[in-house]
C-alpha cells in the first residue's frame, strides 16, 4: 500500500514555494516547514515500505510556535502514526485548544 499526499490540496515540499500564512494558526509570520511523518521516522522499515519518497517528505508550513506544540503533544512516532495529514491535525482537541491560543498571541517577527 502506497500513502501518496503529492495531489492532496495544502501539502507542500520543502523545496517549494510555501503559503505567507500558518497553515494551522492562520497568523502572517514566519514559517517552519512540519513533516507530516517526521524525518526521524523516514529510516524506519514500516514508513519506507509503505509511503514514497514523495509521500514522505510532504508537510505543511506553520509558525514556530504551533510547530514546537506539536512536538510537546505528540511523540514523532504518534504524529508519523496518527497525525499524518493536516486535517488530522486539525480534528485533535489538544491540537485545537494550542492553535486557538496561538492564535491570540501577538505577532513579533
């Protein structure tokens, strides 16, 4: 079975342009690039079996502050697992209640 996000609207490469705004927070402000199966995860039998190169460096762009709370909610293999797409991302309530603060924050860059 083959996991290909390369025609799912939002999903991004690194190597392209990216969007002006968080792609989970809505905020205009820096952007890091968020593997959707992340990077440490790439080497694993499992995830090169059953995703494509493409497939596994596909991701979203959000801003600092969504991307670290991210990382603190969910381990790499639970976000590999479980929070491969954005919109699953999106449907979590942990992730949701982050976003909404985030959100509130101030903008400072």
């Amino acid at each position: 079975m083959t996991n290909n996000n390369n025609s799912i609207l939002g999903y991004h490469s690194k190597y392209h342009s990216k969007p002006t705004n968080c792609q989970l927070c809505m905020r205009k402000i820096s952007l890091t690039f968020h593997h959707l199966i992340p990077k440490k995860m790439h080497r694993r039998t499992f995830f090169r079996k059953t995703h494509t190169r493409d497939a596994l460096n596909q991701g979203i762009w959000i801003c600092r502050k969504c991307h670290s709370g991210l990382h603190k909610l969910f381990d790499e293999m639970t976000l590999a697992k479980q929070f491969n797409t954005l919109e699953k991302l999106k449907q979590n309530t942990a992730v949701q209640k982050h976003v909404t603060w985030v959100a509130k924050q101030k903008v400072t860059d």
